[in-house]
C-alpha cells in the first residue's frame, strides 16, 4: 500500500496538472518600497526564443526555477519568461517596473485569473520598439495594470535582453511610484544641469582661447550626456522616439565615443607626449582599439562593442591615473585635478559594473552611480582647466617679466645703465615720429688721459659719473643712451625753442665738467656737444646723429667744450668751457 502511494506522488509531479498549480500569491500593499520578488516568482529560460504563451503556461514544473536573488542577464540571447503570481485592493492603480531601460523588448501578459482568462490585452514595449509604446512615458521598463478583483492573478512577462544587466522586478501603487519617479527627475535635472552648463561654459571658452584641450574636453562633455540620456532613458524619451534602430547604435557607440574623447583630453592636457611620452605611446594602442568597439557598435554587435570598451577603459583609467600621478611630481598640479576627476567616475563605473555582473548590489548607484560619477568628473575637470589656466597664465607673466628683463637688458648699457645704442634705436623710433624734440650729442674731452694714466677702472667711473649726472639733468621724458667709448646721446622730447636748448647744453657741459672724484684723485673732464632738431633736420635717428656729429666736431675743433646746432656754422662756449 505504501508503495503505491509513493508510485501515485511521482506519477502527479511529472503531471502537467501539477505544474498548473500555482504559487502562494504575493499580496500587494500600497508601501513606499513595494513588494520585490525576489525567491517569489518562478523563471523559465527559452534558448530557442520561439515558446508561445501558452507553451510556457503548459511547461512542466521542472523547467521553472525560482531566482533566491535579482535576475541577471549576460550576453544571452534567449527569452526570459518570468511568472509573477499577486492578489491586491482593486480599488488601486499597480505598477509593475524593472530598474532597467537596457531591455530590447519586454511583454506583459494578464492578469490572468484561475480560469485562464486574460483581463488586459498584452503591452510590448523595450527600447526595440517605439517609445510612444511606453506606458506612463517612462524610461524604464514599467507596466500599469489593474486587479479586477481582490481574488489572486498570474501575470507572465516575456524578456529580451542583449546587455549583461540584472534587475528585480517591483510591483508599488501608483501613487507611490509617481512620487519615486519625482525624486529620480530631481537627480536626473542635478546632473544633466551640471553637464550642460560645464558644456556651455567651456564652448565660452574654446571660442576666446582656440585650444585644443578644450574642443577635446567639450566632445567628451557631449557624448557624456548623450551617453548618460541613453542609459537613463532620456534618448529614447525626447531625441530618438521612433527610430529603434538608431537608438541602439547610439546607446552603445556614445559611450565608446565618451571613452575616446576622454582619451584625447587626458592627453593634452596630462601633457602626456612631453611629461610621459612611453605611457603617451601606449594611448595610440587604447585609440585604436576603441575605434574597433565603436566599429562594433554600429553593426551592432553588442557584446564586442561594449566587452572591448568596459575592458579598454579599465586599462586606460589606469595608463592615465599612472600618468596624472607623474605628471603632478613634476611640477604639474592640475594633474591633482584631474586625477581626483578620473577616479571619481570610475570607481562609480565600477560599482555600476560590478553591480550589473551581480557581484554586488546597490540599488542606487545602479539607477543613478554613473550620471552621477560623470557628473562630479565634469565639474572636477573643469575646476582642473580652471587651475591649469591660472598656472599657463603664471607661467606667461612669468615668461613676459622675464622677456622685458632681457629686453630691457639688451637695451641697457651694461656699464652705466643708461640705454645703449638698441635701447636709443627702440625708444627715439617711437618718439620720433611726432612732435618736435632735440638730439644732443655728447663726446667727452681729456677722457683719454684719464684712462692711460688712471687705468680703464678709473675711466669707466667716470663714464658712470657722467651717465648719472646727465639723468640728474633732465626730465623723466627724455632719454639719455651712451653709443659706446666716450660718446653719449640725449634725446630731449618736446624741446623745440633754441633758447630753451641752449640752456639745457650750457647746463650739461658744466654740471659734466665739474670734478670727478675717483679714489683719492680729482678728475677733470670736458665735453663737446652737436645738436640736430626734430623734424627741423629730421625725423630719421640715423640722419639726426650725423648731423649732430658734424657739428659736434665743430665744437671739437674749437678745443673748447661748448656746443652747436647743426646748421650753425660757429659753436658756442659754454660757461665753464676748458
């Protein structure tokens, strides 16, 4: 008898009767968090994606499994079939929502009561089909249904996948979801917000500077938020409705795009080919490999695109953190930036990715870590074009205080300090051009018995003397230059009037011939000095110093220190002429 009881158990479990038998339903409450089915709902794998409804409604019990955990997806291409068994208050409004907008085509089937009668037509929607398919217009996958009674329902939802994804289907009443999904667009405003500002304000700025760090950091910024739109859903929803097809090569060929702009940024502005040109080397490898996953991305084969560049960036995350971390030893201290920057994103790519391969699971960062990450490394990047800026503009304040040191330099007398024959050149072409100024050539006499009996240390302090006093003389306006030797120039700016002149030269040749002290000796020196007017003479520096020479040498011969104009004929002594 025993016996053929265990033979009647067997004969009923391999029975489709018994598979017809339906689960404990899960009842339905109007919680904030919903009801999660998690080790509630029953799984049929269908590898040859042909099964039917009502094929998996007669499938023996044995081939459904009941999931402890979140459904995960690799790259399979079979149909999931999940069987979801509810009773609920009819007087709400449910829905049924996966955490995912991957999905490439998902199917509702019921509610379904104990006598096999569908209540609701099925809903195909998933991101293969249009958008306005969608109910409640959202991104992610979501059912709206309605019990007809409080009695218990089965619902079926057929799913196809081509992305390695997990997702934990959720049932909350209407009212509950509606508030979820305002907090989610508050995020989701955050940091769109965030990007497109960063992106408007570098265009700014690409239009003043005209660098190519900054065309290579807005690209990255756009496919960024083309990249976040597309696995928030956003794509689908506002720019690419009706166009599946487009759709899906963007939402795996911007993400490669994201990576390869990233690369071409990190580079110039790392600086990489100067401050670490094997590591800069290696990048060529990473950008063609990356050109083969957009190349895959859109044929549309999905698990090369997106296996070659989650592993092409991973390797490229750390060719570039390596190289941000040399580049700030040297010197570089944007490079702090900009590494902070790539590690904040990814490690949030990271936990989306460990989370997508079930390793871990965290709700959150998976539906909003990666805008999230892009976000905070958009800003981040942007304080570390900030700080690179400042540095560039240092370095150029720096590098012009140290151009106008050496053209100031090149201009000097190393001697006297007063401007040398380049210095008089750079500064009488300016002046010279307008207005009416006075040319004073200065040679000293008896500067060469200085020199032969006291030595050349005793003659240069004297020409440094001379320099001084002649400064001591005039206006901050005017120039004063030493040509070389004993010979000296004043450039008198704004000086036309002869009597007013004169009384300049009488003045020099005696403040220059008074004594000079150097040591213990007392120094004489006199002077002879030609005077050329602007533009009476000319306006050319060339043609004012021959005609002042000339009638310096007037004075010269005179054996007199005094001076003349260039068109007198006669010089005139001065007061304290010897």
């Amino acid at each position: 008898m025993l016996r053929l009881f265990v033979l009647l158990l067997l004969v009923l479990q391999s029975c489709p009767i018994w598979a017809a038998a339906a689960p404990t339903p899960v009842t339905l409450t109007t919680d904030a968090e919903g009801q999660h089915f998690s080790g509630r709902l029953q799984l049929l794998i269908d590898p040859s994606k042909q099964m039917t409804l009502k094929e998996v409604q007669q499938a023996p019990a044995s081939a459904f499994t009941t999931p402890a955990e979140a459904i995960r997806y690799s790259y399979d291409p079979s149909v999931y079939w999940l069987r979801l068994d509810v009773q609920g208050d009819p007087l709400y409004d449910w829905v049924l929502e996966l955490s995912s907008v991957a999905i490439a085509e998902a199917s509702l089937y019921g509610p379904i009561d104990a006598n096999g009668r569908s209540h609701a037509a099925p809903v195909d929607i998933g991101y293969k089909r249009p958008f306005a398919n969608r109910q409640l217009a959202s991104e992610n996958t979501v059912f709206r249904f309605h019990l007809p009674s409080a009695e218990p329902y089965t619902f079926y939802l057929k799913l196809q996948s081509e992305l390695p994804q997990r997702f934990q289907p959720r049932i909350r009443e209407l009212g509950q979801y509606t508030i979820s999904v305002r907090t989610r667009q508050l995020i989701d405003g955050l940091c769109y917000g965030a990007l497109l500002a960063m992106l408007l304000y570098n265009l700014m700025l690409l239009n003043m500077v005209r660098d190519r760090t900054y065309v290579w950091y807005v690209l990255t910024v756009f496919f960024a938020v083309i990249s976040i739109s597309g696995y928030n859903g956003h794509l689908a929803h506002y720019l690419i409705s009706n166009t599946p097809e487009l759709l899906t090569r963007c939402y795996n060929g911007a993400p490669v795009l994201w990576a390869l702009f990233t690369l071409l940024f990190s580079r110039d502005f790392l600086g990489m080919q100067r401050h670490t040109p094997k590591l800069y080397q290696s990048t060529h490898v990473v950008f063609v490999l990356l050109l083969v996953a957009f190349g895959a991305a859109m044929v549309e084969n999905i698990s090369v695109a997106q296996g070659l560049t989650e592993l092409v960036a991973a390797v490229a995350a750390v060719l570039l953190i390596i190289a941000a971390i040399l580049t700030a030893r040297q010197g570089f201290h944007p490079a702090l930036w900009y590494l902070l920057g790539q590690l904040t994103l990814h490690i949030s790519a990271i936990i989306v990715i460990a989370d997508n391969r079930s390793f871990i699971s965290s709700p959150w960062m998976r539906s909003y870590g990666l805008q999230t990450g892009a976000a905070l490394e958009v800003v981040i990047f942007a304080l570390a074009m900030g700080s690179r800026m400042r540095m560039m503009q240092l370095k150029n304040r720096e590098l012009r205080a140290r151009t106008d040191v050496l053209a100031a330099a090149a201009e000097t007398d190393s001697l006297t300090g007063v401007a040398n024959r380049a210095g008089l050149i750079a500064r009488a072409d300016r002046l010279l051009h307008t207005g009416q100024h006075a040319l004073v050539l200065i040679d000293l006499n008896r500067f060469k018995p200085v020199n032969d009996q006291f030595g050349h240390d005793a003659g240069d302090k004297v020409l440094i003397e001379v320099a001084r006093r002649l400064e001591e003389q005039l206006r901050e306006s005017d120039i004063v230059a030493r040509l070389g030797g004993d010979e000296f120039v004043v450039l008198l700016s704004g000086q036309h009037e002869r009597n007013v002149i004169s009384s300049i030269a009488v003045r020099l040749v005696d403040r220059i011939g008074m004594p000079i002290r150097v040591d213990s000796h007392q120094l004489e020196v006199g002077s002879s000095l030609g005077i050329a007017l602007c533009p009476e003479h000319s306006r050319k520096l060339d043609e004012l110093l021959k005609a002042a020479d000339k009638a310096m040498y007037l004075v010269k011969g005179s054996k007199h220190a005094g001076f003349a104009f260039a068109d007198e004929t006669m010089p005139k002594p001065a007061s304290a002429s010897s």
